[in-house]
C-alpha cells in the first residue's frame, strides 16, 4: 500500500485553536523507493481568522439587508438579484426565486421609469454616475398600482469575485396621491377663475348691448314710427317701412345674443326660469319641439352651479339642433338624491360615444369637453348615452352644495 501513497494535504486545527495545512507526501529513496512519509505544517491562523471574519461580515450584511425596515433589493454587475430585504417580500409578494434578475424584476414595471434604471445601472458600474435615482410604477403580484422612488450608490464591494449595488425603494404612492390631488385642486380653482370671467364679461356684454345698443335701436324704432304717418312720396313710405323692419329686426337679434350671452332670468329668477324661457326661444328658432320638466321647485343654488348647468344644457341644444336631425326634445332638471341633475333628451340619429369623443379631443373641438371642464369646475360630471340610430341622453350632474350648519342665537 505504502507504494500507491499520493500527496495529501488537509487544513488542521490544534488544541490551542491555531490552524494549519498539513501537507504529507512520501518519502522516497535513491532508488525511487517509497521508504516512508514526510508531514509538514504550514500555520494559516491568521488567513482562516480573516476569512472567518469576512464570512461573519457578509452573513452580517445579509442579514441586515433580509431585516431591513425599507424594501431592499441586492443586484450583482451582471443582472443576477443577490438578495431581497422581508419588506421587499411584503410590499410586492416577491419571494427571492420570484426575481432572479433585474429584469424579471423589472417585467412589473410600467412607463419608462425601467429603461431609466437600465441605463443608469450600466452608467453606474461603469463609474460614469456615483448614484442613481428612478420613480417607477410598480405592480404587485396582486395587481396594486405603486410607485416607488428607488435609489442605490455607487458599488464599492466585491461578491464571488463580482461588484453589487445595494437599491433601496421607497413607496410613494400616497405622496404622488396628494400631489395629484394637489394639481387636481389647482386645476379646478383655475377653471372656476375662468369661468367666472367668462360669466362676468357674457354679463357685462349682454348689459351694454340691451342698455346701450338697446336703447339707440329703441328711439331709432320711435323715430321711424313717428315719420311712418307723415306724407311722403310712395318710393320714400317704402324705404321706411324697410327700414322699420330692419331695425326691429336688429333689436330682436340684440335681444337674443343678450339672452345668449347671459339671460338676465339667470341671475333675477334663477336656473329653472332661465331654461324655460331659453327653450321657448330654442323651439321657435329650431324648430323642434320641447317638452320641459323643472323638478327644482324655483329652489336657487350657487350662481357657478346654476351657471354650469345652464350652459350644459345650452351646448347640449346646440348639438341637437345641428347634428341630431331629432324631431323632439325633452330636457329635465331635477334633484337626484344629493345631486341636481339636468338631463336632455333627443330622438335624433344617435352616435358611437367613444368615437365621437375620441374624435373631439383629436380636432381640438371645445363643445362637449368645455362642458365637461365647467361641470368639473364645480365638480359635477358629463355622462353621455347614445346609439346610432336610437338618439342620445345626456346627463350633468352636480353635488349639491352642503347645507350650512344652523347658527345658535
């Protein structure tokens, strides 16, 4: 057996916990002869602590990273996932097999936020960036929406011979929640600044033409009548009559774009007086008849409110008349629960909701988006039915303002 003996070498430990490689190897004489062995210690105490320390240091750090309170991933150079933090696990359903790379880890996001960490990933191993810093949409195994701000530094230790970064995410779903809302509410106060120019300058508008021009076309009409009796030659009688005519004409169409622009019922009786007295002008001039109810009971409501309707239903007309080919109309307004809701009815052609909207945006046409904003305004909503060939419904509907807490004496 001694003949067969090979060169052995094992790592060995002494009674006083010092380490050593143990190297036997034979012996062997001139004549090539295996006379024996020799046994030699080398002490490698000092690499075994080391080694012992690192071991202890990374299994430190791992445990770190698995306990950490934030959601923490570990990514080595080449797009393998080294380790995720518990809270990882908790917020996404990821378990460690779930994510072996970046990629599959990435396959959950939306957006461009992952071809922004793709590329600062790669800038980052290359030392061309010390840190980087991506939101990203996130979706949970459970289809949650989150979004994340994820940032890691640059690498600066070694695992299996391979450089990793360390990523923290932060979830900040709630804070873009309130920022949007934030933005959300600043839209609406600039709609409802805007609107409420609007209205003021329709008022003003609507006041200097039935004060002003109103006035002037009224002693115009009284001058005319005055020399409607006087003797004049028969082709001179028919050129005032003429322009009699016109200048009636004149005052009614004055009259009209007044009602248009701001109905004065609008502002003195409220927003059930004002749409009766707009659809009777709306049938005489369309054509189509009207069938009015106003379940109101005259009750008057914010001056925004009753505005936003009226130019809701208004709109909603203005479409019938030019597009529907309806034969009737039927306009409604109501309270619906805790919403005032009107509500124009039509018999006409009908059309493919989506298409039509979808077509209105593209063109940049502001009819039903602008009354869908002034409803928004005030937090209202526009809901639109209709068919080809079965007509169409549409629905403004407003929250009714809370009603104040009765004040003690």
């Amino acid at each position: 057996m001694i003949d067969q003996l090979q060169p052995v070498e094992r790592e060995v430990a002494s009674r006083d916990k010092r380490w050593y490689i143990a190297r036997l190897r034979p012996y062997r004489t001139a004549e090539d002869l295996i006379d024996g062995v020799v046994v030699t210690f080398t002490d490698i105490t000092a690499r075994r602590r080391a080694e012992d320390l690192l071991r202890a240091s990374e299994q430190q750090f791992r445990k770190a990273v698995e306990d950490a309170p934030i959601p923490i991933i570990m990514c080595a150079e080449d797009g393998r996932v080294l380790q995720i933090s518990q809270t990882w696990t908790e917020l996404t359903g990821d378990r460690p097999e779930d994510v072996p790379t970046v990629e599959a880890w990435l396959s959950r996001t939306s957006g461009d936020g992952a071809n922004v960490l793709r590329r600062q990933m790669q800038e980052i191993f290359k030392g061309e960036r010390v840190r980087l810093e991506v939101e990203l949409l996130m979706h949970t195994r459970d289809g949650r929406e989150r979004h994340w701000s994820f940032s890691a530094s640059a690498p600066g230790t070694v695992h299996e011979g391979k450089r990793y970064i360390v990523g923290m995410a932060l979830d900040i779903t709630e804070r873009r929640r309130v920022e949007e809302e934030r933005r959300e509410a600043a839209r609406v106060q600039l709609l409802q600044r805007l609107a409420a120019a609007q209205e003021a300058e329709r008022r003003r508008i609507a006041r200097e033409l039935h004060d002003e021009m109103g006035q002037s076309l009224t002693g115009l009409i009284l001058g005319l009548r005055e020399l409607d009796g006087a003797s004049l030659e028969a082709k001179r009688a028919e050129r005032l009559r003429q322009l009699q005519s016109l200048a009636n004409d004149l005052s009614r169409q004055i009259h009209e774009l007044a009602l248009e622009l701001r109905p004065t019922a609008l502002d003195d009786a409220g927003l059930g007086e004002a749409l009766r007295n707009y659809l009777d002008a709306w049938s005489e001039r369309s054509g189509i008849a009207v069938a009015y109810h106003d379940g109101t009971s005259q009750r008057r409501l914010p001056s925004d409110i009753e505005t936003a309707l009226y130019r809701a239903v208004q709109e909603s007309l203005n479409n019938v008349w030019k597009h529907s080919h309806a034969g009737k109309v039927s306009v409604v307004l109501e309270f619906r629960g805790s919403e005032i809701t009107a509500i124009v009815e039509d018999n006409g052609t009908g059309f493919e909701v989506d298409d039509v909207l979808a077509q209105l945006t593209a063109s940049g046409r502001l009819g039903l988006l602008g009354m869908q904003e002034r409803l928004a305004a005030v937090g209202g909503k526009l809901d639109i039915e209709s068919t080809p060939g079965g007509g169409s419904t549409v629905f403004a509907r407003v929250p009714l303002p809370r009603p104040r807490a009765a004040e003690t004496p």
